[in-house]
C-alpha cells in the first residue's frame, strides 16, 4: 500500500513517499522558483564552440544553458549540413532559438537545453520536433503495442513525434486522441515574439503535478495533503484515491515520522538490519559507496555471511539512491566475493531493486578489481545539496545545514504553535536564519504572526553554525522584560 504525503506549508515543497509503513522517497523544492525543468525559453546563442560540438545559450539566468549538437532538432538539415555534423550547422551566434531546460545547472554551470521541446501527459509524450513514435518497454502486450502503433501513426503529422508512457495500455484511443490534442494545443499557444532579450514563454507544471506524474498515482494511492486547495484539487484529480487533510497542528512530516527518516538522509553510515553497514561518500566527480559486515558474524561459513550481508546491502543501496537522488557515476565496493555465482547473485539483487526506480539508469557490471559499477540520469539536485552548504569553519572538507532547511525547520515549528492561549514567542537564532524567517522589511514575519495569530520576537545569538531556539512563549509583556533585562 503506497501513501504520498505533501507537505506545502512552507515556500519549501516536500513531497514523501511510503510503502508498507517506510520511506522509499522524497522530493523537494525549494518555492515554485526553484523548479525550471520543463520550463521552455526564447534564448539566445551566446557562442558556439565547434570543438566542443556544443553552444551556450543565453536563457535569463546567472550561468548560460548549455546546448550539445545531440540535442539540437536535426531535421530540417540539408544534406550537405548531415554530411558536416559541426555544431555551427545548426545554430549561429546571435540566433534566437526555442529551447527547453532538460536538467538544472549548479552553483559552477547553467542548465542543460534541448530544441527538442517535449510536453509530457499522463499517457503520452507529445513532441512537437520528435519525428519518432515510441511506445514504453514496460507494455508487453503485442496487441496493445500494435494499437499503439497505429494510433501514433494516425495522429502524427510532418516533425511530430509521439511516446506512449505505460499509463496508456488499455485507455481508449478516444481518451489518448484527447490527451494528444490537449498537448499539442499548448505548443500551438507558444507565442512567437522576436526579441533580444531571453525570456520564459512556458512554464512547465508545477513541482506537485510533475512528481504526480512522475510517480503514477494509480487507485489504491493513498493522499494526504496539508493545504485546503491542494486537497480540493486532488479529490478533483484523483477521485479513485483516498485523499486525506491533514488538520492537525503538529506539522505532517512530523506526524507520520518522516522527519527523522528525512534527518538521516544527511548521514555517511546507514546500519543494515542484521548489524552491517555502508557508507556513502558523494564527491564532485562520482558517488563512493563502501559495505562493510560491522557487528554481523552469521551463522555458518564465511562465504555465506560475506553473501547475506552483500545482498542485504544491495537493497539498501538501491533505496539510499532513490532517496538521496544520487546520480551520475557510481561505485559500490562489495565485499570481497571469490565466486563468480555470488557476484551474479548481488548482482541480480541490486538489478531487480533498481527496476522499481523510475529514473533512467544503467547496471553495468563488476569490474576486475570487484567493484560493482552504475550510472543514474541527473534530473534533479542530490538531498544532500538541498539540504546542505559548504561548511566554512572547515574550509569546504565538511557540510553544515544550510540556513535555509534551519529556516523552514524553524517555520515549521512555528506552525505547531498555531491558535495556542498565549499571544507571544520568543526567539534565538543566528542572524542568517532570522533574516530568511523575517523577510525583506519584515514582510514574511508579519504574514505568520497574521496567520498564528501571535507576536514573534527575534534576538540574535552567535553560533558557527545556522541554528535557533524556541527561548519562550507566553505573554507580550513578560518576553519583553526578559529581552530587555
């Protein structure tokens, strides 16, 4: 039974996923600004380098996007253009150029870009430039492959390619046909205003709708909400669901116990079940991650714990990259394993547990030195990005919590104090979480004292690290003559 719960409260929008009563994922946005994947941008050609086979592109953002030659749209090329494949054959310095951001940039570059604009459904993939029909691996049924097939090729016209997600086996061409429509009418709506300057024409869907789609919410699903609106849209949305609002003063994360699955996310060490465990260590280049048997002896030969352990820890790892939204290169180094068939055996285990991830991925295999090898598409930031920054007092070596995530902790626990008796709360932090709590002229913090229905005091408090302290609550006066004592 799987249960989403959406905690919006905040600017920061948090989406978890449970099944069987454990966390197997987590999505975080920090405000609707932070999500720009899917966004589609009038851009513009900054430079091409042909060496590179790529350009940057200008899209109104701090660092230039970046263009490959494989993501530029190709077919309108004249065959002298095929028979040169250089960059400079698609696109000119200077261009204007419809693009569509496919993956978010970092602090050191700009977002990824594709002319091959995709506008994504519940049941298809309608692209506009895509010149392909593609139907899921996952539907099986040859009949409704062939369906498909020919549905695709009725609907498509000139450029226009069509993918069918696995959502689509057995609705009815009616339903897709209405689905096809509706996309393709939104790329119709682009406008086509010249002008020098990069600007967004589309926005994508909002980070709860994309993760809803992402995620496949089926009948059975069970929704909880912590918004009026949002639970009036899923009823809408979703009437095969159980969807619930959850009206309680303590926070939904907090309720459910999410919190202190999410607090762990952060941490190198992850104990197994049977007394072993793995350490994760994410660096620029590659994620590292190390098994190790700890308290496990088992109970017969060596072979057979070196095997349990392994195997126990491939299905954590494969968990630990879903939530921990780990991607690119990454390198698990099992114990040593001096059979071939207990390496098959992990490598089953860790294969299978990898299916039930929805991002792209690859298991490669075992190297010669035994370290088992496998790489995850980048869609979005790692947790540990999102929640953390560079700690300074350890010149880079270490991470702290970064202000903002002790921000929104901090507004979050302000929420559980919502129609309390006493009219005033009193409050320590370090200068940085005060100010994101506060608001540019005190606006945000007049918002929640309208919203609590109380007064809040801040004081400031020196500590290397963000952080802050609940000092006390309880009437205007009494805080007041403690502040000024």
């Amino acid at each position: 039974m799987r249960k989403l719960f959406i905690n919006e409260k905040t600017d920061e929008v948090r989406i978890a996923v449970m099944e069987n009563n454990k966390l197997v994922g987590l999505y975080q946005s920090k405000g609707s600004d932070d999500e720009i994947i899917g966004n589609i941008y009038a851009a513009r050609v900054k430079k091409v380098l042909p060496g590179m086979q790529a350009a940057f592109v200008d899209v109104g953002m701090e660092h230039n996007g970046y263009l490959h030659r494989n993501d530029v749209v190709t077919y309108q090329l004249s065959e002298e253009a095929e028979q040169k494949p250089s960059i400079s054959h698609y696109v000119q310095e200077g261009q204007q150029l419809l693009v569509q951001i496919v993956k978010e940039g970092t602090a050191q570059k700009g977002p990824k870009l594709t002319t091959n604009i995709e506008y994504p459904g519940e049941t298809l993939v309608y692209m506009p430039y895509g010149n392909y029909v593609a139907i899921s691996k996952k539907i099986e049924d040859s009949n409704e492959r062939k369906r498909l097939s020919e549905l695709a090729n009725e609907l498509k016209e000139g450029s226009e390619g069509i993918l069918f997600r696995t959502a689509s086996v057995y609705k009815t061409n009616d339903e897709l046909i209405s689905e096809y429509n509706r996309l393709k009418n939104k790329f119709l709506a682009l406008p086509e205003k010249k002008t020098k300057k990069p600007y967004c024409v589309q926005q994508a869907r909002s980070f709860v709708e994309k993760i809803m789609m992402e995620l496949a919410v089926k009948e059975g699903d069970t929704l909880l909400t912590d918004q009026i609106d949002r639970f009036k849209y899923l009823k809408n949305e979703f009437p095969h669901c159980t969807i619930q609002y959850h009206e309680k003063k303590e926070p939904i994360f907090s309720t459910y116990k999410i919190e202190q699955e999410i607090d762990k996310l952060t941490k190198q060490i992850v104990w197994l079940q049977n007394g072993a465990y793995i350490i994760i260590e994410q660096t620029e280049a590659m994620t590292i991650i190390d098994i190790n048997t700890g308290k496990f002896s088992g109970k017969l030969s060596m072979r057979d714990t070196v095997l349990k352990t392994n195997q126990l820890a491939a299905v954590e790892i494969a968990k630990q990259i879903r939530l921990r939204n780990l991607s690119g290169i990454i390198l698990i180094d099992f114990i040593d394993m001096k059979h071939k068939a207990d390496q098959q055996a992990v490598l089953h285990t860790i294969t299978t547990e990898m299916k039930k991830d929805h991002v792209q991925h690859k298991v490669i295999g075992f190297t010669e030195l035994n370290i088992l090898q496998l790489t995850r598409k980048k869609v979005r930031q790692t947790h540990l990005h999102h929640m953390t920054t560079p700690c300074k007092i350890c010149n880079g070596t270490g991470r702290i919590i970064s202000p903002e995530s002790v921000a929104f902790k901090l507004e979050r626990e302000l929420w559980s104090y919502q129609y309390m008796e006493d009219e005033a709360i009193w409050i320590e932090a370090t200068k940085d979480v005060s100010e994101l709590v506060q608001g540019e002229r005190l606006e945000h913090q007049a918002h929640l004292e309208e919203t609590l229905k109380c007064t809040l005091y801040f004081t400031e408090v020196s500590h290397p690290v963000p952080t802050y302290h609940i000092k006390y609550v309880g009437s205007n006066d009494t805080i007041m003559k403690r502040i000024n004592s």
